[in-house]
C-alpha cells in the first residue's frame, strides 16, 4: 500500500521502517532485561553475586550454583525427584481440568441460551478483580471442610477455576458464526457433538492460551504447599525451591538464583512455542 509515494509495510527493509525500529527496539530490549537477568544471575559465582556496584552480565560464568543446589537437595529427607512428581501430576491435571472446564463453560456462556447467563458471566468478570490474598481465608476453610488436607486434590481443586481463562475462550467462541452450529444442529448433533466436533477445532488458540495461563498459574504455585499440606512429600517443586533462599546466608542466594532459573525455563520455553496462539487469542477476544 502506498500513500502520496510512502510505502506502508514494505516487504524489504526500508528508511520508512526507521522509525518503527527506534521506537520497538528499546521496547524490545527493556521486555528482554529481566530474561537476561535471571540467566546470567544464576550463573554468578558468589563474589559476582554480592558485587557492589551490581553487575547485570556476567563475567565468569560458573556452575556452582547449580551443584549446590543439587548437593542441598540430595541431603535433604525428600528426594528433590518427589517434588518434581508432586508438580507434574498437579500441573498436568490442572492443566487439563481448567481447560476443559473453561472451554465448556466459554462453550454455554457463549452460545446456549439459559436464565441467568448473563448474570453468571458477569460474576466470572467480577472474579478477575480478586487477588489470592483476598480469598486466601474462604479458599482454606472450604479445603480443610471438605477434608482433603494434604491430599493431592488440595492443590488442584483451588487453581482449576480461572476467570480469566473462561473470560478469553469465551470472548473467542463469540467469533464463532452461529450458521455453522446450526448447521450440525440440522444434521442432528447436539449440544455435547457440536463443542466437540465444531467449538473445539476451531478455538485452538484460545485452548493454547488457557493451557499456557493455568500451566503458568499452578508452576510457580506456592501457596497450596504452603497453607494446604503439612506433609513434606505433599508440597510441590516450587515450593521446595522457595525455601532455598533461607538456607545459609550467602549459598543460599545463589542456589535460589539457579532454583528460579529452573523454574522459568518451563514457562519461556512453553510460551515460545504458543506465542501465535497467544496473539491470535488476544486479537480475537476483544483485547486490544
């Protein structure tokens, strides 16, 4: 396209791009620092660490940290391999029940016609303005009523719900033509065939992004061990690489800066692989 001579979105480089990469470098750069932070911290051997002034990069790259880390965790009374269990069942049946809930739910709210759907999805938005501390009480007096302290579903139960999640599918299922669901309808599928067989095919982007929410939210998750479980071969690996960080004075710094590396890794490299299903989510839910 081309306007008095300019052309717009070029598809080679162009001087008219100039001034799109001065303003998205720096933004770029600026989104990128904490990434490069957390790798080269957790590489610092202890003078670099406590350096004063600070140093972003690191000079002498070392892996001490990590072999810390690791001789702490084989002392301790809990194989470090009982954590990461804990975490991958918790994180894979999270994951799964959250997003399947939410796309059945994104599914009713979206396109079935009930009394109080409105009203229902309204109390999903309000939902959103919550923080945990906030719900921190109701959540514990439910789970300890129910019965299910130091049990697995003690750390499921509480992070299957998320507003946000069922708030984006929903939005994205409204893009959804309703011609092509009564179209099945009129080939006899009901309501269970239509959001398996219609819904589900096409908002694999709002399922990706609702995956990468709810893997995000129970990864780094502390607050189930924490409040929920008593029992060491209960808690998750999040948890137990929290705690790093009051062993000692000075190794325990740098064994936390190896636990968190450790623990993004997961995350950078799950959104890298779904970040054009995050986009395509974000521009098709009303998130401008």
């Amino acid at each position: 396209m081309a306007i008095g001579g300019t052309k717009f979105s070029p598809k080679k480089f162009s001087k008219n791009q100039l001034p799109i990469y001065l303003y998205m470098v720096p933004i770029a750069v600026f989104m990128g620092a904490p990434i490069l932070y957390i790798v080269n911290n957790a590489f610092k051997p202890m003078d670099e660490l406590y350096a004063f002034p600070p140093r972003f990069f690191v000079t002498n790259p070392s892996l001490v940290n990590f072999r810390n880390l690791f001789q702490t965790a084989a002392g301790s009374g809990i194989p470090i391999s009982r954590y990461v269990f804990n975490s991958l069942i918790v994180t894979l049946l999270v994951v799964l029940l959250s997003v399947l809930i939410s796309t059945m739910a994104g599914f009713a709210l979206s396109k079935l016609k009930f009394p109080g759907k409105k009203a229902i999805f309204e109390v999903n938005n309000a939902a959103l303005m919550f923080v945990t501390v906030a719900v921190t009480i109701p959540r514990y007096l439910t789970i300890s009523s129910v019965g299910i302290l130091d049990t697995y579903l003690a750390h499921i139960l509480p992070l299957i719900a998320m507003p946000v999640s069922l708030f984006l599918i929903k939005q994205f299922i409204d893009q959804v033509p309703n011609s092509l669901l009564e179209a099945a309808q009129l080939e006899g599928a009901n309501s269970f065939t239509v959001y398996r067989k219609v819904i589900l095919p096409l908002i694999k982007p709002a399922v990706a992004t609702g995956a990468i929410l709810a893997f995000q939210q129970v990864w780094n998750n502390i607050e189930t061990s924490n409040l929920f479980t008593s029992a060491e071969g209960m808690r998750t690996l999040a948890f137990y690489m929290n705690t790093l960080t009051g062993v000692g004075t000075v190794a325990g710094q740098g064994m936390a800066a190896a636990a968190s590396l450790i623990m993004f890794v997961p995350n950078l490299i799950l959104f890298i692989i779904m970040q054009s299903s995050v986009m395509n989510t974000m521009a098709y839910s009303g998130m401008k």
